[in-house]
C-alpha cells in the first residue's frame, strides 16, 4: 500500500475547552487534491493551521511521507516541513517586484532564484510582469503569482485556505483550471479549503465534509453527492424537499407512494429528501397519463405558486394539496407556468435519501 503524501491522526484543537477541532484524521495520497468542505467556523482553517505549523494542536498527529513532524511534544518548525501555504488574500510583499515575490525565500544564487520564478511565471502567464509591482497587477493576475510563489520551493504539500474567494466570479472558474493543472504539473499534494460546493467539487480528488469540528463524511466528489451521510450533507450542496412520514412494516406511505425505510422500526419516523432537479411533472391532470412506476412513483397535485427563469433552468415552486407546504422544482430551459395552475408531479424514486428522524 502506498504511504500518504500527508497523514494526520485524531487532531484536536480546543479553544477556553472548547474543541474547535475534534478528533479529525486525513490521509492525502501523493499527487491527489482533497478538499475541506464545510460552513463557515466548522474547524477548515484551524485544521489547515496545524498542519502547516502556525498553530499548534492539543492532540493528536500529523506525518509527511510516513514521517511523525509534529504531536504535542515534538515539532518541526513550519519553514522545514516542505510544505506550501496559500491564504485567500496572496499577502505578496509591496515593496518587492513580481519576480521577487516569487523567488523570496528560495535560497542558491540570485541567477538561479530568478531563473526559478521566470519559469513560474512563464506557466502562469505573467513573465512579463516580472519586474513589475503587485499593485500594479489585476486581482486574478495577483492569485496566480501568490500560486507560483508558493510553489517556488517545490513542496510537497501546498494548503490552500479559500483561495478563489477574492475573485470575481467571472475569472474564478477560469483560474481555478490553470491553479489545478499548475499543482498537477508540479506533483503537490493539495489540501484545499473552501465552503463553495461547487468549487470542491471542480477540483477535489476527494471531499471530507465537515461539521462541527469533525469529519462527517469523506469521499470522491460523486459518492459525497450521490450517497450523502445524511439531510445536511444532502442540503449542503443544493436546495432540497423534504418529506416526513411514520413506518409500517419498513414502509413509508407518503403521496408519491411507498418508501422503503429498512432497519426503521414500526412507529419510527423518516424524512425523504430530494433537490428540486429530480420533481418530474405529470402533465395528465388526473395522473393516468404516464403510468406510475417504480423509478417515478405516484403523481401528487400541487399548485403554483411561484415561477423564477435562473438562466439555464427555472424555479417552480408549488403549495401541495396533501400537506400545503411548498415543493420546488427545477425545470430546464424556460418554463414560466401561472400562479394558481394546478399540476400533478413526481419524484425520482431512485434520487430520494431516506434519513431515520432522530430523537
């Protein structure tokens, strides 16, 4: 088996005994991106503090290549753990040119750290911006010269702390392709971390969900999304619906017909969840156009209460006659239908989570 580029083992971190980070482990494989995914003040950054030396855990331990550099009593200084750090604001140097920005901190002859930066540059685009000053460049300009100076030195690792956040959405996507290909090129390791869905799950090998402190959740970017561990992991990444609904027999009853709810006693209550992509619409107002099937279930009339044209799809929000909460829907293209028309949906059955409602 192949020894992780980056390992770290039951890390915690507490702040006035309060455990910020709560026994959080992580493995990176060489060359591999993974991404810290979570809300705001969940532990992504303090976990990224730790491993990259700037902030000091309570527990637990951190290895480079099978190598300990790191537990509560013995500790490699940060400028000798080979890896790089790169933080949403660049936090280049004013006073010094784009050339010099990226080759500071390199150590060998002043041709031979020039010569490292041109390279950098020439691969981000920018050298001949080499002798220009930082102020003197764009905002995505700047992000990709933070990018080559962190990978000046050639580390192994390169964390990452929401380093998209500062750019305008029209250049993110755009930078975050040549970022990812840069780090592909030089062989890093990357242990990203952001709280944008969509970002983690463009650029990560794997994605750890994180709530609380903790790790609720690992593994690759159609997994995470495909087989959530449970009702937030699922609304972290989209708007959802929600059913709730009582078992019997590990069964659910609900207005789209029967849910399999296994290991659910009789009496138990569930929710079904599922994003507004996968409510289906019945244009048969009684419901006996399409026959009902097992991916589609039973149609359930709803009326309109709002539509919303959002670009490439549309947004159909309907009050449903069986409980008189509101259900959305996305729908492609456009699709506008009055308020007050009444229609019959379904969902795709094969799309839906059943969660046991704890407590």
């Amino acid at each position: 088996m192949q020894t992780p580029r980056l390992e770290i083992r039951d890390l915690v971190r507490r702040f006035e005994g309060r455990p910020v980070v709560d026994h959080v482990s992580l493995t990176i494989q060489p060359g591999h991106v993974t991404c810290l995914l979570g809300p705001s003040g969940c532990g992504k950054s303090t976990t990224l503090r730790m491993i990259a030396g700037v902030d000091m855990q309570d527990e637990g331990t951190i290895h480079v290549d099978g190598k300990l550099i790191c537990d509560t009593v013995f500790r490699i200084p940060p400028e000798r753990r080979q890896i790089g750090l790169m933080f949403q604001d660049f936090a280049l140097f004013p006073h010094l040119s784009v050339g010099e920005n990226v080759a500071f901190g390199l150590k060998g002859p002043k041709s031979e750290k020039r010569a490292r930066a041109e390279d950098l540059l020439s691969r981000v685009g920018l050298a001949h911006f080499i002798d220009e000053y930082p102020h003197q460049l764009s905002g995505g300009e700047q992000q990709r010269v933070a990018l080559a100076r962190a990978l000046a030195p050639r580390p192994k690792i390169m964390l990452m702390d929401e380093p998209f956040s500062g750019l305008d959405n029209r250049l993110r996507d755009g930078i975050r392709d040549e970022t990812l290909a840069l780090l592909k090129e030089e062989g890093a390791s990357v242990l990203l971390v952001t709280h944008e869905p969509e970002e983690a799950m463009r650029m990560a090998d794997e994605i750890a969900l994180m709530r609380g402190g903790r790790i609720v959740q690992r593994g690759a970017p159609y997994n995470i999304y495909n087989a959530p561990v449970d009702k937030a992991a699922v609304a972290f990444f989209s708007d959802i619906n929600v059913l709730r609904g009582k078992v019997r027999g590990a069964l659910t009853e609900t207005p789209f017909g029967q849910f399999l709810a296994p290991g659910v006693p009789d009496g138990g209550e569930v929710e079904i969840v599922f994003r507004p992509q996968h409510v289906g619409i019945d244009f048969d107002r009684a419901g006996r156009g399409p026959n009902p099937t097992a991916m589609a279930g039973t149609p359930a009339r709803g009326v309109v209460e709002r539509a919303r044209f959002m670009g490439s799809e549309s947004l159909v929000e309907y009050r449903m006659d069986f409980n008189g909460e509101v259900l959305k829907a996305t729908v492609p293209n456009v699709f506008l239908p009055k308020p007050g028309t009444p229609m019959w949906l379904t969902v795709r059955r094969d799309r839906c989570f059943v969660f046991p409602v704890k407590g």
